[in-house]
C-alpha cells in the first residue's frame, strides 16, 4: 500500500502529482460546485413533468439514493478480495479513508470521480424514463450531496444536537469500534433494517 506523506500526514495514492491532485477536494470547491449544480439540474427538468409526478420521482431519487449509498459502502468499499489489483483499487476508492479517516481533504468524493458518475447516473435515468429522469436523477444527485456533507461534518465538525450527534456517533462507530457494521451515512435506518448495527461503543 502507497506510505504516508510524512509532511503533511496524508497518505500519498500517486507518485504522478496531476493524479494525486485529482484525489484531493476541499470543502469550498465541493460546496460551490454542487451550489452551481444542482439549481442547473432542477432547471433542465422543470417542465419536463406534472408537479406531483415530478415530486413523486424526486422522492424515489432520494430513496434509492440511500439504499445506493448503503450497498456500497457495504459490498464495494469494504470488499474483501485476495487480488492485488482489487485490493488496491478498493485502498483508493476507500481503504485510505481508514487509514487516515480525518484528512478534510479526503472526507469527500472528488469531483475527478463525483461528476463522471453523475453524468452515467443521469444519462441511465433519462434512458429510462426519458425527460422525467432528470427529476429522478436530482433526487438521487441531492442525496449523495447530503451524504458527502454529512459525512464531512462526521469528521471534521463538533455536529451538536439529538440527529446532528445521532449521525456522527452512528458513523464513528463504523471507523473505531467496528469496520464491519453502520454502513449507512445519511439513512441510518437502513443498517437496522439489514442488522449490521453497531450497538455498543466497545469490541466483543
């Protein structure tokens, strides 16, 4: 696995510096980004639909967001192969955010990634449903936008209050009691729902 950067603490993924830079992404740049987005994607669908059917595919975005997000933290980012091109792949799609879980330059998903499979999600949505898509698609762009925040917030802010610390403990037990439970980021319901709950703050 790719050492440490003994300088600033952050684990190296690419000896090439245009690479590594394509796995960094600050909160700022996130948040303007998605700030820029998401009112041009809600744009693009407007009248594509009636109201309550774009409200209704919306609704459905946001669900299958979070059943989304669940799978793969669960079967994607903590998948367990013995193949050295896998596990490598999964050490940087994931694998490093345990190593080093409060770099606040990896809490979230780099545009690099974020907006190709945005662009896939979108193209299969209006490929389904055609124009209407796009307000499925916004939906489930909104979710993951909520869960990159939530999961930022999880490790880099206090998050005071019953759901804000509801959240943050849900999450903190996935990294430092176990690795192998509380799945979910943003929909904390579903790791109750498939028993992968983490219940208690100490290991068996």
């Amino acid at each position: 696995m790719p050492a440490p950067d003994h300088h600033s603490q952050r684990i190296r993924l690419f000896n090439n510096e245009r690479l590594e830079k394509l796995t960094l992404i600050s909160p700022r740049v996130f948040a303007l980004n998605w700030a820029i987005l998401l009112p041009l994607i809600a744009w693009v669908g407007w009248g594509r639909t009636g109201f309550w059917a774009g409200l209704g595919l919306f609704a459905a975005g946001l669900l299958i967001w979070t059943l989304f997000e669940y799978a793969m933290h669960r079967y994607l980012f903590h998948l367990k192969v013995e193949w050295p091109a896998v596990k490598w792949f999964v050490f940087l799609i994931h694998g490093n955010h345990h190593d080093n879980p409060n770099d606040p330059m990896r809490d979230m998903m780099p545009l690099s990634v974020s907006l190709p499979v945005a662009a896939l999600v979108w193209g299969a949505c209006l490929m389904l449903l055609g124009g209407p898509g796009t307000w499925l698609f916004l939906g489930f762009i909104l979710g993951y936008v909520v869960y990159d925040t939530v999961h930022y917030a999880s490790h880099q802010w206090p998050m005071r209050g019953k759901l804000a610390s509801a959240l943050k403990r849900h999450h903190m037990r996935h990294h430092y009691v176990d690795e192998h439970g509380n799945y979910a980021i943003s929909a904390i319901f579903w790791d109750r729902l498939f028993g992968s709950m983490v219940r208690s703050l100490k290991r068996p």
